[in-house]
C-alpha cells in the first residue's frame, strides 16, 4: 500500500523569530488536505501502537517543488488543521523560490 500524496499550490511567506536572528520560510497547507493529512497520521501511528501525535504535533513527509526532493515534517500552524511545510535555504536557491512566489508541492506521507 502506498503513502497517501498530495499536491498543494500556495505562497511561500516568512516568519522571524522573536530574537530576530533568522527568517524562516514556509508553504501552508489548505485545511481540507491538513484534516486529511492528520486523520492519516493518527491512524498510522495507532496502528503501529505509537501515540497518536509526534513532538509539536509533526508529521514525517517527502516533499518535492520542481526537481528538488527532500524528507522533512510539516508541522501544525495556528489553526486546528492546518500545517505548515518549513522550505529550507537550499531547495529556494535551487529552485529559484523567493517571498510571495506561488509554488506547487508534492507531499507523500512517511
């Protein structure tokens, strides 16, 4: 059985940190397919006997934008179902991504 996969369409945007020492980009994930994403998760954990949430609530995913593939988690945003997928510095340099620039992503659940 394969991993459940999505494909999202959003805007990159950026959060700093309190202290200001660094800008940290992501890609949010529409609620309908977090909801998705999340009763996934629970049910695979629960069936391997895990607790039902990881760490911060985190969720182990392989993301791909253009040719750049890496694994990472996406980790739940402000709202109940939504999450966020954290773009590391060298997939926007690679890929050309900057603040405000619509990408398409392809998650597969780990």
């Amino acid at each position: 059985m394969s991993n459940p996969a999505y494909t999202i369409t959003n805007e990159i945007w950026t959060w700093t940190s309190e202290n200001r020492r660094g800008n940290y980009h992501f890609l949010s994930v529409p609620d309908d397919v977090g909801e998705e994403i999340q009763a996934h998760a629970t049910v695979a954990r629960l069936e391997l006997g895990l607790p039902t949430k990881r760490g911060w609530g985190a969720v182990k995913v392989e993301a791909k934008i253009g040719k750049t593939v890496w694994q990472t988690s996406i980790f739940p945003g402000i709202d109940e179902n939504a999450y966020v997928l954290p773009i590391k510095a060298s997939v926007r340099k690679t890929e050309g991504i900057v603040v405000g620039d619509k990408v398409t992503c392809k998650l597969e659940l780990l």
